[in-house]
C-alpha cells in the first residue's frame, strides 16, 4: 500500500495543508474575519512536527492564542477561552475567534500509520506519540483503571473516555479520530458557555494533521462551525 492509498482509505477528503489554510480564509473572509479583525486560537499538539501548520496559520491570521497541549486534545478551561476571547480585535462593538482544534498522525511512504521522520533523527520515529503511547496501554489494567504513571496520559486518556480499539491494526488511525472529535466538541461547548453572542462571532475548525514522506503535510477536515450574530452557520471545504 502507497501513502496515497493510506491517505484516502483513512482520512478521505484530505488536502494540502496550505490549500486548507487558504480556505479557512476564503470561506471566512465574505463574513469579516481576517487578520486584523480576528485573533487565532491554536489547540494543536505540543509536536514540533505541527510547527509547520502552525506558522502557515499564523501567517494567514496573524498572531495567536497558543493551547497547545498533549495530543491536540484542549487542556484549557473556560478561563483560558475567555482570556483569548478577551484579546481578541475588538471592531464596530464586536470580538471575532478562529479557533483550530488539530490533531495529528504520521503516514509512512508504504501506508504505515503512525510513521514519520524527524530532522536530525535517522530511524523514523512516531507521531503522535502521545496517542500511540494511549495505543500500547490500551489493554493493560492500568489504563482502564485511569492509573497511568504519567499524568499527561492518565488525563489524555481520561478526556478520551479511556478510549478502546476496535482492533490492533487501527487502533491509531481510529484513536486520532476519536481525539479530533473530543477536541471539537470540547472547544464548541466552551465557547458555546464563555462567548457573549451578543458581541462575539467565532468560528471553530477541526480537523487531523497528516505528516506524510518527504515533508508533505496535508489537513482531513472533520467538523467546522461558524457562529455569526449567534446564528449557527456551517462551513463546508
């Protein structure tokens, strides 16, 4: 099996990072948002892997709110969302928030999930490890029991319900799914509890970050949201 193979039995619909990026601009621009007038939140994992999506991002909207946390799985509270709402551009009475919520998952040029390579590393290495890490554990005792010995990946694994795969096979592709889901539903039920709809529009993207051979990055989008004049709007790519 070839990358491509991979890539569309598993996340069908995938596109080139910096094609995605330019559609989260084109498809919010006719509503207003724009560097200037929005601040970007970025929930993506702590992976210096992403550090290319991320500058893409941030050159498209500007400066950032950075959450970053284990797995892209959003670690921040209500106070965190209204700290970056409140810093958000304030125009004509109103705060407008690009949120992304990204995970991530490496593909090797053999259909090989998980797979990545890093500069300066001559073995290929895994991404996301926090989520492979949730993989191997998936059957042991402690991990049911929520009892961890790391407290990142006790609380990763509680957030994701401690997660458990249907196979051994898929266990990553599915968990990675699984982590995109949580993460989006987490942000939107935060804002949907912080944002003053009468003075805040937001817009919320998720999706999964596909690190694939010879440094090709590409964006499955998942669920994307835009809540205007706090009317619900969908956003499709």
């Amino acid at each position: 099996m070839t990358f491509e193979d991979a890539l569309q039995r598993d996340f069908p619909g995938a596109i080139p990072a910096i094609t995605y990026v330019s559609w989260t601009q084109s498809a919010l621009g006719r509503h207003g948002f724009s560097a200037t007038s929005a601040l970007a939140c970025l929930v993506m994992c702590s992976d210096e892997l992403t550090d290319g999506l991320r500058q893409d991002l941030r050159r498209a909207w500007g400066s950032a709110f950075d959450a970053a946390s284990l797995g892209g799985v959003p670690s921040l509270g209500r106070t965190g969302v209204a700290a970056a709402i409140g810093h958000a551009p304030l125009r004509s009475g109103r705060r407008r928030m690009v949120c992304f919520a990204l995970t991530h998952i490496g593909i090797g040029p053999e259909g090989q999930p998980g797979w990545c390579r890093r500069p300066g590393l001559e073995a290929p290495s895994e991404a996301c490890g926090a989520l492979a890490a949730l993989c191997r554990a998936a059957g042991q005792e402690s991990c049911r029991e929520g009892e961890l010995d790391d407290p990142q990946l006790r609380w990763l694994a509680q957030r994701l319900d401690n997660y458990r795969p249907a196979s051994d096979d898929s266990c990553l592709v599915e968990l990675t799914r699984s982590a995109v889901a949580v993460a989006y539903e987490a942000l939107r039920d935060l804002l949907a509890q912080v944002a003053d709809l009468t003075a805040v529009d937001y817009a919320l993207f998720s999706g999964v970050q596909v690190h694939g051979p010879s440094g090709r990055e590409y964006v499955w989008p998942a669920q994307q949201l835009l809540v205007e004049q706090g009317v619900e709007k969908p956003l499709r790519p």
